[in-house]
C-alpha cells in the first residue's frame, strides 16, 4: 500500500510542475503562424524603428528593408554599441535576403552565424506599423516608421502577435 501512496504523491507533486515551453523563444510554435496577406515591397522597404522587442535584442535600433538591386533583396539592422567611457555610435550590418514567399524571408548572418527567418506577420493600411517574427519564436518586434507615438498602432500590433502564440508580456516597449 505504501508504494501506491508514494506514486500518487509523486503524481500530484509532477502535475503541479510548470508545464515545459512547445517551442524556443518567445512563442508557442503549436499556434498557427499567420503572415499578412498585404504585400507592397515599395511601401515596405525604408527605415522602420524597433519599439517593442524580446530581451536580447536591446542593442537594435533600426531596420530597414532593401528592395531587389539586382536580383538581391536585404534587411539592415543598424544597432548602438557604447563603449566603457560612454561613447556610443550605431553600427549597420546588412543581412541578405533570400524570399521565402509573399512577405518572408531568411535572412543570412553576415557575421557567418545562423540564418534568421523574417516574417511581417501584419503591417497596418499605412504601412506605418508592423509586427515582424520568426516561425520558431526567436525574436518578435514592433516595428514603426516613427520613434514616437502611434500607441494605438503599436497595440494592435501586439495583439496581433499575441494571437499567433507570442508571449507578449515578455515583450519591451520603448
């Protein structure tokens, strides 16, 4: 009788553990991911202000979105790095990009490292807002054409990512 006791007390303490992560990062890749339909590469491309993130993307600032030059389409990501006296300036490194489909991409690190999927999983009528991820849930941003303002944008924007399984409340806003 007591072995069986032990086994329930065991059962009950296991059920109580914090139930294992689906999927890495910050989304649980067991919800379908959707990508906007909205598809204007020259409205896209330009300069975009990160303004919600994941902790580990601090250091990013800005990223633009480079149409075709001749056959090659790529994705800059200028990031501020400061130095021990305080010095700080931004550093550009251009990832190119390889389409995947309407509004997709994976993204080759220029530095040589993994390759990083892009997705605009919904940019507003204006192209003044957007919500960029990747299918594994390593990153997620809030993108704006503007460092200020557009609240209203930039929580439908969450949203938007909080229905395709992001963790939203791990997300940074600035």
């Amino acid at each position: 009788m007591r072995i069986w006791g032990a086994l329930a007390v065991a059962t009950l303490i296991a059920g109580c553990a914090a139930p294992e992560a689906p999927g890495p990062g910050y989304r649980d890749t067991q919800v379908p991911l959707t990508y906007t339909s909205r598809s204007d590469a020259i409205r896209l491309a330009g300069d975009w202000h990160l303004r919600a993130h994941y902790p580990g993307d601090e250091w990013l600032r800005r990223v633009s979105y480079l149409r075709a030059r001749d056959g090659q389409e790529a994705f800059k990501l200028v990031s501020r790095g400061c130095d021990a006296n305080g010095g700080c300036k931004d550093f550009a490194a251009l990832w190119r990009a390889t389409p995947l489909g309407p509004n997709r991409w994976r993204l080759a690190d220029p530095q040589g490292g993994k390759p990083r999927d892009l997705w605009v999983i919904w940019v507003d009528e204006g192209y003044r807002t957007a919500a960029i991820g990747a299918p594994d849930g390593g990153y997620g941003w809030v993108l704006d054409r503007a460092a200020a303002g557009g609240t209203d944008r930039i929580t439908a924007a969450r949203e938007i990512l909080d229905f395709n399984g992001y963790d939203t409340g791990a997300m940074i806003l600035r």
